[in-house]
C-alpha cells in the first residue's frame, strides 16, 4: 500500500473513532476577554462608573473600584444549558464585606433565576460564594473555612453534571452538593462587577470570564492567562 494511501486509511479511522464517541463532541463554549471597553465578546457593554482598563501579569483586565463602577452584557451565556461550567480569571482587592461580581440573569421568571459568582472579604482574605438558583431548585456552595490572601489573582469555576453542583478555586474544589429539579435557564443578561439590580459592588480586577454546555474537569480549565 502506498504511504498516501495509508495515511488516509489511518486518519478515516481516527475520525471515524472520534464521531462515534460522544465525549469527543465539540462543546459550545463563549468566552469573554475584558481587555477593553467597546467590545466584549462581540457584545457591545453598557458601561457604569468609570471602570478602567489595566495591564496585569494576567493580560489586560477591567478594574472596578467597588463603589459604582461596573458593565452589563445582554447575553445569559449559559442560556439552555442542561450541564455547564462557569470560569472567570479574577483579583479580589479587599474592600465590603458581601461583593457580587459575575451575575448571569435570565428573564425567565425575572429576578427569580440566576447563576452567580460572589466572594465575602474578611479582613486580607476572602472566599467564594457560588450560587445557582431557578424554578423548583436553589442552591449555595460556600465554605467560610476556605479562605484566600486578597490582591492576587485567581481562576474561578462553577460545574453542574446534571447532578451535582461544585466549585473550585485555582482547580482544587471547594464545596459540592446535589441539585435536584435543575431546569436550563432562559435568556438573560449578564453583569460584571456589581449584581444585577446594581448592589453589592464588586472592588478589584477581572481578566476573562468562559462558559461551557458540558462540566469540565479540572484539567480542562482555562488558564489564568
């Protein structure tokens, strides 16, 4: 056989393999990159305060001051999802206690369903707040034990697997627990920075945000830069 001819009978077979293998299927998968204010994903921001952009060891990341600054996207990235991932890339710089700063919002009912990612400041330290909730389902992931030195920067993630819900910090987990009655979340927005009805801002830096329809595995994660 000729060495064109072989090279193709072995590529055909690989494809065929991995079309025949579901966990090879190609996620849908929406990054965020917040190295500027005009265009955020091909989403053009609603821009609150005065938000700056700055360089950090990460890339380029959008500051907001904790009092009044934030950005508003007008997409639920996780809209239908029946499994998800949720990650961001982020610097907690101190400040209120309570700070709300990725909240996914759908409109379905409004104010009733959301995905949020939160931290609570004590002192130097803080620690994570995940939160989901929806019709028939509510469910928090936080553990005041797990604390972490502010000022540095963090990759964040929340996964659902169709039954259990967990959180990790750096791709070590943090909390986990069962989710009975999920149901995928309508179309929405998203805020960045402050929760959606604009309180509880959020003080310190955010690099990217990514979102799966599958629930990655740690060694799937984004990396922090």
């Amino acid at each position: 056989m000729r060495p064109r001819a072989a090279l193709l009978l072995v590529l055909a077979a690989l494809f065929g393999a991995g079309a025949a293998d579901p966990a090879l299927a190609k996620a849908h998968r929406i990054t965020w990159t917040f190295d500027n204010l005009d265009r955020i994903g091909r989403l053009k921001p609603q821009v609150l305060g005065d938000p700056k952009i700055e360089d950090a060891p990460v890339g380029k990341a959008v500051v907001f001051d904790g009092v009044d600054d934030a950005l508003y996207l007008g997409r639920h990235p996780l809209a239908g999802a029946a499994k998800f991932t949720a990650e961001a890339v982020f610097r907690p710089d101190g400040g209120a206690f309570e700070q709300r700063w990725l909240h996914l919002a759908s409109n379905d009912p409004e104010n009733q369903t959301r995905m949020l990612f939160e931290i609570r400041v004590v002192g130097d330290s803080w620690y994570l707040d995940s939160f989901v909730k929806g019709k028939g389902y509510s469910q928090v992931l936080i553990d005041p034990k797990k604390l972490h030195p502010i000022g540095r920067w963090y990759h964040v993630a929340q996964t659902f697997d169709g039954t259990t819900y967990r959180s990790y910090v750096d791709g070590v987990l943090e909390c986990e627990a069962k989710v009975e009655g999920f149901v995928p979340q309508g179309p929405g927005e998203t805020s960045i920075g402050v929760r959606h009805n604009r309180v509880n801002y959020f003080h310190g830096a955010v690099r990217m945000a990514r979102f799966t329809d599958r629930a990655l595995a740690p060694a799937d994660f984004a990396r922090r830069r």
